[in-house]
C-alpha cells in the first residue's frame, strides 16, 4: 500500500508526530499504534522496535505487536525518512496477548516543499502481513480506511502543536 498527501505543517511538525521513537506523540493520534518501544538501540539511527495495536474493524482483527529494525535518516535537502522491515529479536519473543504480525519493507518520508515552509509532502508505504486467519477481505477493506484515517489524524495532531 501506498499512501501521499500535502500535510498544513512544516517538515519538522510532521515529522514530530511520526518519528518512530519511544514516548513519541505517535501513540497519541494514530489510532493503529497502541504502544512503541524501543527493544535496543543498535547506533544512533538505527533500532530493534516493538510496535502494538489495538483490536481494529470492530474487533474482528486482534491486536498485533510488530518487530521491526528501523533506520532514521535525514537527508541534505531535509527530506526525512523512516524505513523498517520484520527482525527477530531474542529480547523481544511473541506475546501471548497478540497475534503476531509481519512488516516487510516499509517506511515513510517527509518531504519538503520548496517555497512552502509550512506544507510537507509525506509519503507513506507498507506491505504487512497481518498474521493470524483474517479472510483477505477483511485485511483488504481495512488497509484503506486506515490510509486515509492516518493522513486525518495526522493532520489535526498537527495542528494541535501550532497552538
């Protein structure tokens, strides 16, 4: 899945309500990130994290716990980015209370807009193995309401930091 759309904050702002870190304001707003943690810190800009969500489409779908490494990296024109992929981790086995789930590689950049300092671009992209026995209609009428849930809250949690 793929998901892109102008944000009415600057890179920094969105970047602020995204940023894969623990106790960010992620867990905050977005309605499919219940808790994020960070299960150990490899360098600076790359972490083994553990992301969980709550029950979702009327609870049909459990909660899930992802596994991920993820790299942060900004780049020279300000462009930043987040990407993750599944890992295994010793410290961080299945849980009993979630269905464990699968993220191939994924990420997201924010992306500024030349002469617009307070509109970003985010590009958002994911292909997730949800795990468990969901019929592929239900993963396929959920991932879409999802996108777009995202990119609405995202942008009131925005707005919630100009004030």
């Amino acid at each position: 899945y793929r998901g892109e759309g102008i944000v009415p904050a600057s890179p920094h702002m969105v970047w602020e309500c995204i940023k894969p870190v623990a106790g960010g304001l992620r867990t905050k707003w977005d309605q499919n990130v219940k808790d994020f943690e960070v299960i150990e810190a490899i360098s600076d800009t790359v972490s083994v994290c553990r992301t969980t969500t709550p029950s979702a489409f009327m609870r049909i779908i459990s909660p899930r716990e992802f596994v991920d490494v993820v790299l942060i990296k900004q780049y020279e024109d300000g462009t930043m980015q987040s990407a993750a992929t599944n890992v295994e981790h010793p410290l961080c086995p299945p849980q009993a209370d979630f269905v464990r789930g699968f993220n191939y590689p994924c990420g997201c950049f924010c992306i500024p807009l030349p002469g617009e300092p307070e509109r970003t671009q985010l590009l958002t992209f994911f292909q997730t193995d949800l795990g468990g026995y969901l019929p592929q209609t239900v993963v396929d009428s959920f991932f879409p309401a999802s996108i777009a849930g995202f990119y609405s809250n995202l942008t009131k949690a925005v707005k919630t930091l100009k004030v």
